[in-house]
C-alpha cells in the first residue's frame, strides 16, 4: 500500500473527532475498556478521574510519497468523555525513516500512558531522521491535563 500514491489518501487517521466513540467505551465508571485494531494508542485515568488517550495521527500528511508526517497527540476529558482536549507532544517525524519489516513500518511497541496525580506521563516513540544505525527513539513527555 505504501507504494501506491493513489492509496495514501486512505491511510487510517486517529483524529479524535469523537474519541469516545473511537477509543473508549466509558459505561462503567472507574474502568476504561479501548480497542483500536493496530494498538497506536494508550489511554488512562488520572487521580482525580481525568481520562487519558495517546495516539499517533496523519493530519500532517501530504501527497508525497516519500514522507510519511506522524504526530504524537494527547487527548484528555474532565467530563467523563462529552469534551475533549488535545494536546500535540511532538513535532510531525518522518514515519517513512521507521524500520522495515514484514508487516511494514515499525517504530516499536514502545509506548505507554500512566497516570501521575492529575497528570499523565506519556513514553513513546519517534522516527529520528533517518539514522541507519539506530532509526528510532524512545520519548517520555509529562503532560499536565489540568482542566480547561
């Protein structure tokens, strides 16, 4: 797929436009149950109930097929999922620089989400601009989530 430029516009996106009804089912207060097919994000819920939701997201994308922009998003909810906010934790890297291997780019099941008080601790990873000897790295970000 990745070869093919007319396929690009098709590329899965994890824009939040709803994650509630993408990422989490929030029927049973105290427990987050999140189902994404491909495993590209996390979620938690901090001390005081906020909920937590990590992924990657293609907004940045462009029709060159040489680049692949990924981003590393957060978003969080005070309100048990009816808003959301978003915050960006990294700039767009090139996913196109990822290993390579037989199910396709691969920057490694190194990510995570927990919970700190009231904020969240995210670890994930990044392309690092093409570096044959050592393509990724590992990122940890502390994201305040107080409410808006």
């Amino acid at each position: 797929m990745r070869n093919e430029p007319e396929n690009r516009s098709r590329l899965p996106s994890c824009r939040p436009a709803a994650p509630s009804a993408h990422a989490a089912d929030l029927t049973r207060p105290g427990t987050l149950y999140a189902v994404w097919s491909d495993g590209r994000f996390s979620g938690a819920v901090s001390a005081d109930g906020t909920i937590g939701v990590f992924y990657y997201d293609f907004r940045f994308n462009t029709p060159d097929p040489a680049t692949l922009p990924t981003t590393a998003f957060l978003v969080h909810s005070h309100d048990g999922g009816r808003s959301w906010v978003e915050d960006r934790l990294s700039a767009p890297f090139d996913l196109q620089t990822a290993p390579v291997t037989p199910a396709g780019l691969f920057i490694g099941d190194y990510q995570g989400l927990a919970a700190r008080g009231r904020d969240f601790i995210v670890v994930f990873a990044i392309t690092n601009g093409g570096k044959l000897d050592n393509r990724t790295d590992i990122v940890a970000v502390g994201a305040n989530a107080l409410t808006p």
